[in-house]
C-alpha cells in the first residue's frame, strides 16, 4: 500500500506513524497492521461456485478507529 502512496496505519516497515499516531498507537498498545477486510469472495477453483466471507470489525481496531475519529 506504502508504494501506492497510502501506508497502513501500524505497519512496522512501510507505515507512517508520525508523532500523533505512534503515540495513540502506544498508548491503545496497537501492535500491528491496521488493515481489516470486512468481506472477502471468489469464486472456488474447482467447484466454480462463490464463497463470501464477512467479518466484523475487531474490538481494537473500532476502539483505534473510534479514537481517530473515521
């Protein structure tokens, strides 16, 4: 993401924490990547009929979401 001009938020090699974010990071103890995927597809190889997995949002990262304000 970081090549494409938009680093993730925790990414201890390509991310940009800045003073702000590495200190609610810290203070949240925020200790990976914030990338979330709130629902995946595709369609099987081999039975050619299409799955879809949902997720909800994980407690820490709604709780560092909340506290940035998206």
């Amino acid at each position: 993401m970081a090549s494409i001009g938009h680093p993730l938020l925790g990414d201890p090699v390509y991310g940009r924490s800045g003073k702000t974010h590495g200190k609610l990071l810290k203070e949240l103890q925020f200790q990976r990547q914030a990338l979330h995927a709130a629902e995946l597809g595709f369609v099987h190889p081999v039975t050619k009929h299409r799955l879809s997995f949902a997720s909800a949002m994980p407690p820490d990262m709604q709780e560092l979401f909340n506290r940035l304000g998206v």
